[in-house]
C-alpha cells in the first residue's frame, strides 16, 4: 500500500511537470545560480526534486516492464492471501493497477530514458562552474552534495574536471585562515569530497589521489587535536580506500595504489597506538589522538589488501596487543590484527623473514622479560634470575611489571637470555614429553640432555629469523 501511494504520488508529480515544460526545464533553474544565495538554493531544491521524481519512476517503470514483472507480482499475492474469494479479489485489483502501472510507464518511460541524460548534461557543467566561482560562494556543500548525486557512474559528465576539484578540496584541508573557525564544516566536505573522488575512480581513477590522500593524513597528524579532532576523515578514508583504486585491477597504477594504502594503513595504525612507546610514531611529542576503530578498520583492509612485506607484516604484529586508552571500554585489535596477519599468508612465505606463521609462532611465547627465568633446586621455587649465587624475586624487579620491552635490541636480548635460562629448558623438557606422547613413542627411548643442544640452536634460528619482527 505504501508503495502505490508513493508511486501515485510520483505520477502526479510528474504530470504536474510534464505540463508546465518551462517548471521542469533544468536550463531555467541553472540560470538562477549567480543570481543570490536564496536564488541559487532555491534552485538547487527544484533541481533535486526533479531528478528525485525522474530517476525514482524510471527505476520502478524499468522493473514494471521487466519480463514476467506480472508473474512475480502474481506470486507475492498469492503468498500473501488465502485460496477463496479474497484471492481473487486481490488478483482482479492488482492487474488492474499493473495495467494501470504498465500503461502509464509505456507512454513515459522512453521519455525518462531521454530525459535524464540531458538534465545531467545541462545541470553537472553549471554546477561545477558554480563551485569554481569563488565570488559567489553561496551553499557550496549542497552543490558538491549534488554533484555527487546526479552523476552517472558509468557515463560520467566531465569527469577529470569534477576529480580535479575533488582533489583540491582534499588539498585545502587544514588551511589555518577558514579551518579553525569552520572545522566541522571543512571535515564532512572533505569526507563527501572523498566519496566523490570514490565514485569517478571507479572508471578512471586519478593518478594523483593517493599521493593526495597521503599528504592529508601528514597534515592531520601534524596536530591531530585540531585536524580531524573526532577521527572522522580517517574513517572515511580506511572505509573508501580499496575502492579508491579503481576496478581495472590489471593496470599498473592498480598495482602502485595498491602498495601506496598499504603504506596509508600502515601508517593509520602506528600512530594510532594508544599504547605506543616508539617516539617515531608521536603526535606533538604524545600518542596520536585517534579513534581506536581506525585502528580495527585498518588492519581488516590491510588483510583484505594482501601486500605482505616487512612494513605490514610488522605492523599487523604490533597492533596484536595494542590496548585503546581513554574512558570507559578498553578495546582491543588483537582479533582483527590476527585474522589479517593469517590473510597475508602464502605457501611461497614458508620460512620467509616475513612468514607470518612464524612470526606468530614466536611471538605466543610472549616477551620474555616477564618470565621467572631462575629456579632453586633446594627450594624448588622459580625467581626472575640469578645475580651470582642470589636468587632475586620475581617481581621485586621493576622491570618485570612492565607490558613489553622498550626497544627491539632489549627484546632481543631478552631473547637471548631466556634460552640460556632454566625456564626454557623446563618449557622444552614439557613439549619435548608432550610430542612425544602425541607420536605414540616411549619417552625414555630417547635422552633429553642428548637433543637439548639442537633445541637451543633451532630457538636461535627462529630467533635470528623472526625476533624483530615479534619485538616490534
């Protein structure tokens, strides 16, 4: 019922218009542009309506013409009715309003078809003429809103000029003279400019986006309290970023955009660390201000993008822990930097320094700074190490409260003195037992002290091939 009403409604509207051509002419409107700010959103509102009753009858006409669109009409009745009189009543009434429907969409549908490729070549040109003029700067996010939404994704009207002032929107972001009055407004049109730039990609992107977009995020993080204060052209540039490529996924400039997100999200993700020790990745002498999201968000498109190398492999291995700091919740990314890292892995990586798998392997043992590497045999109790014939506590140490090492050489090292410790060979011992149980064999068939040498040398190796990665 609601559906009819709405199309009653359409039906008129468009009546009302196909009699007064002057009233649904776009030149008309188009010309009220430069005449004054209430002139010009007056217009823009006509416009709207327009296009809004023209494309709305054209897809619903496109579907009552369909083949068999009766026949499916016919079916929705019947499951929604009882076999009897009701039924057929509700057939009689609903092929009598198709027909209606049919007959109404055969005398203008071949109009809309027409209709609606001109308006857009008449109204997109006026509207970007209107947002280059920067003497008449009057409701300029409505115009770029209806750029958007007027034009035809796959038979796009001026393309490489509308990109060309979606790219300078993005450029101009931050300017100090308007942002710091106007933020709020400068963010949501650098967002809509974004998803502009998004849509006219999808045909032919422009060579210049991500080099663009790159910038955008520098200058953001340059004062993150001030540019993009509530995170919210960060998510919208994770959210788009894929699509920002492009479909043609053949081409080189694909393949180059590809690797320039994978160097965004990275990038996204080390400085928004909440708990971050790496001064490198510090905004104004601090962890970025971010939204914990963005850091969730990233590391999903960076499992979808599948670039592995050092950079996003390392990264992805970071935010695994990562904690968000602030009020309320402390959320975590560890799912989502698991299922990404697990994404990024390919047979040809086996045994690779980036090999996820081993990466993983050696990190679920944790940072060994934290375990209590000694153990007094007379006491038959562990403590965080030896000092000469001393035993020292575990936790006396103030170092052995803290989350991780503070650098990838201390970790390293740290690497190093677990398995010269009594904890690794109790750790080894247990799995070496273990294993064993698991292959069905007799434990005492072989002597642990005999292949204890070859554990530690293959710990090493692992060490050597996969310890700064698991360290970041």
């Amino acid at each position: 019922m609601y559906k009819k009403l709405i199309f009653l409604a359409l039906i008129v509207s468009f009546s009302s218009l196909s009699c007064s051509e002057d009233e649904n002419d776009p030149k008309r409107w188009v010309k009220k542009f430069n005449e004054s700010a209430n002139e010009r959103k007056e217009a823009l509102s006509k416009l709207e309506f327009i296009y809004e009753v023209d494309t709305t009858l054209h897809t619903v006409c496109k579907e009552i013409m369909a083949p068999k669109a009766w026949d499916a009409k016919l079916r929705m009745i019947v499951n929604l009715t009882e076999p009897g009189a009701a039924r057929e009543a509700a057939i009689s009434q609903g092929k009598k309003k198709f027909n209606q429907y049919k007959g109404f969409c055969g005398k203008y549908f071949k109009k809309l078809d027409d209709r609606i490729p001109k308006f857009r070549k008449v109204v997109i040109p006026a509207i970007l003429a209107a947002l280059n003029d920067t003497t008449n700067d009057w409701h300029t996010d409505l115009l770029i809103k209806l750029l958007i939404r007027f034009q035809d994704a796959k038979q796009p009207i001026e393309p490489d000029k509308i990109q060309a002032y979606f790219i300078r929107v993005i450029r101009e972001f931050g300017d100090k003279s308007k942002y710091l009055t106007n933020r709020e407004k400068i963010d949501a049109r650098t967002v809509v400019a974004i998803r502009g730039l998004k849509k006219l990609n999808e045909a032919k992107p422009h060579p210049d986006t991500f080099k663009v977009l790159a910038a955008l995020l520098k200058k953001i993080y340059t004062a993150p309290e001030e540019y993009d204060s509530i995170s919210q052209v960060r998510l919208s540039m994770v959210e788009m970023l894929l699509d920002l490529r492009g479909k043609d996924t053949k081409s080189s400039l694909y393949k180059q955009f590809s690797e320039q997100a994978a160097q965004i999200l990275v990038d996204i993700i080390r400085r928004g660390k909440h708990d971050t020790a790496d001064e490198a990745h510090y905004c104004q002498d601090k962890p970025c201000k971010q939204n914990f999201l963005i850091n969730k968000m990233a590391a999903v498109k960076l499992g979808e993008l599948g670039i592995a190398n050092k950079d996003t492999n390392q990264t992805l291995v970071t935010c695994l822990y990562s904690v968000e700091i602030g009020i309320g919740n402390r959320r975590k990314s560890f799912r989502e930097c698991k299922v990404a890292l697990s994404k990024l892995y390919k047979p040809s990586l086996k045994g690779d320094k980036i090999d996820p798998v081993g990466i993983l392997a050696l990190l679920a043992e944790g940072d060994p700074a934290r375990y209590p590497l000694s153990y007094n045999a007379k006491k038959d109790k562990w403590y965080a190490y030896k000092d000469g014939d001393n035993f020292v506590m575990y936790g006396k140490d103030k170092n052995q409260n803290a989350t991780r090492s503070k650098s990838v050489k201390e970790c390293m090292a740290n690497y190093d003195k677990f398995r010269k410790s009594d904890y690794f060979k109790y750790v080894t011992r247990r799995r070496w037992r273990a294993l064993k149980q698991f292959r069905g064999r007799d434990t005492k068939t072989e002597k642990f002290d005999d292949l204890f040498d070859n554990f530690v040398k293959a710990h090493k190796a692992r060490t050597d091939k996969w310890g700064e990665s698991a360290c970041k």
